[in-house]
C-alpha cells in the first residue's frame, strides 16, 4: 500500500513551500470513513499542525471523492475565506472540485496541491491552475505486489505492509520517466 499518511505530510511540506510558511488553507477531502480518506486528511493537517504553527488549516470539508460536489464544498469555502492561500484535496475528485472552482471563481494565487494523477489533473498542472499532486507509484505496486506472491509461494513470512511508494510532480518533472 501507498503511506497515504506520509504521501500527505508531503503535501502539506510542499504546500508551505508554496505559500512561504504562512497563512489559511483549506482541505477537501474525499470521505470521513476509509482508511485512505483519514489517513490523507491527518497526515496533511499534522504535518501542519507540527511543523507550521504560521499556517492555518480554516477548515476540512468532504465532497465524497465526487468532482460537482467537490467544487461546490470548495466554492463556499472560498467564499467564506476570500484569503485563502492554499487548497488540499484528498484525491482526484477532491483536487479537481477545486480545480472547477478555481475555474469558477477565479481567486488570486491560490495554491493547489492534489492527490493522484488523472488526465485532469495532469492537464490542471500543465495550465497552471494546480501546483502539484502526490502520485501512487504503479510500478512499485506491481513489483511489490509480484515480489510478495513470489514470497508467499516460497513460505517467506510477509511484512504486515509493505509500503509501495509514491511521489510529488509538478511542471518541472511532470515528464520525468518515473512520474510519467
């Protein structure tokens, strides 16, 4: 599995470079209840929380992973901090929620950070509308996945998890064979 919980202090880390370590940021994520929903909504807000007491997380809201609802969780909460510096998302319908409503609203360098690497994200951090995302790492999940089967099969004890990987993209290495 991806260390969603690391993959997301990364973001957070990558956020306060983007931001210059201070001011409001906000967080809509995916689900309230997966593993994947909690541990990509607390890695970013402890990370925060211990490293950044100049950052403000105003607030967590949940638009189910679905990008209409997404973007109107977003819009509010733009609309209720119009000095925002900053927008995490959970996943690729939490990011490109946020995405429409940067679209929509048009809020001054407000930083983007999303999680996976779907076609419109990709294309969103190819025009600027979002700074980055964390990225699953396929290979390393297919290798890993291989090497443990090949383990199992060969009466090899297993790790209780085995942590696949991940990384941060942005323009700058978007087209890097490893993130591509």
């Amino acid at each position: 599995t991806t260390d969603n919980v690391a993959a997301a202090a990364l973001a957070a880390d990558k956020m306060a470079e983007q931001i210059g370590g201070s001011g409001k940021v906000g967080v809509v994520a995916h689900d309230q209840t997966s593993r994947t929903g909690i541990d990509r909504r607390d890695g970013f807000l402890n990370r925060i929380k211990e490293a950044y007491p100049d950052i403000e997380v105003v607030s967590v809201q949940y638009g189910d992973g679905d990008q209409l609802k997404s973007t109107e969780v977003a819009k509010a909460m733009l609309t209720a901090n119009p000095d925002l510096k900053g927008m995490f998302g959970t996943n690729e319908g939490s990011a490109i929620g946020i995405v429409n409503a940067v679209r929509e609203t048009n809020p001054e360098n407000l930083v983007v950070i999303g999680y996976d690497s779907g076609k419109a994200q990709t294309d969103a951090i190819r025009d600027g509308l979002m700074a980055g995302a964390i990225t699953q790492n396929p290979v390393g999940i297919g290798y890993e996945t291989v090497k443990a089967a090949v383990d199992a099969i060969n009466g090899k004890e297993l790790p209780e998890v085995i942590d696949t990987g991940f990384f941060y993209y942005d323009k700058s290495n978007i087209d890097d064979p490893e993130i591509s």
